[in-house]
C-alpha cells in the first residue's frame, strides 16, 4: 500500500491532527492517482482527505490500547 504512511497508533503518544492529516492526503493521492489535482477535481480531492481524515481520527480515537488481533 502506501509505504509513507507511518502508524499512528503508538502506545506513548496520541497522534496529532497533522500527523492524520498528511497520512490521509497520501492515502487519496494513491488512490486518486493525482499528487496534486486539477482545479476541476481540487474541491471533490480535499474533501476526501478530510473525510479519510476525520475517519483515521475517529477509528485511532476508538481503539481500545493493548487490544490485539
């Protein structure tokens, strides 16, 4: 998948709302196929990055620590 994503999940520290956002922007522009969108699909881009973002949030906001597969 996207190798530069990092995990954010990390006993220690709570990812900060940067940290999610830069993984959720590498996520879309793998999956979007764009590093940087046209102004046609700029508005329809960043509003995924945000919603993959807010999700990333939710779910790291969700786990329960110590719980494993």
């Amino acid at each position: 998948m996207c190798r530069s994503i990092k995990t954010l999940r990390r006993k220690d520290e709570t990812a900060t709302a940067e940290e999610i956002r830069a993984a959720a922007l590498q996520f879309v522009r793998k999956v979007s196929g764009y590093r940087t969108p046209s102004k046609a699909n700029e508005e329809v881009f960043e509003a995924a990055v945000d919603d993959v973002a807010e999700a990333s949030g939710r779910l790291l906001k969700s786990l329960r620590p110590g719980a494993r597969a």
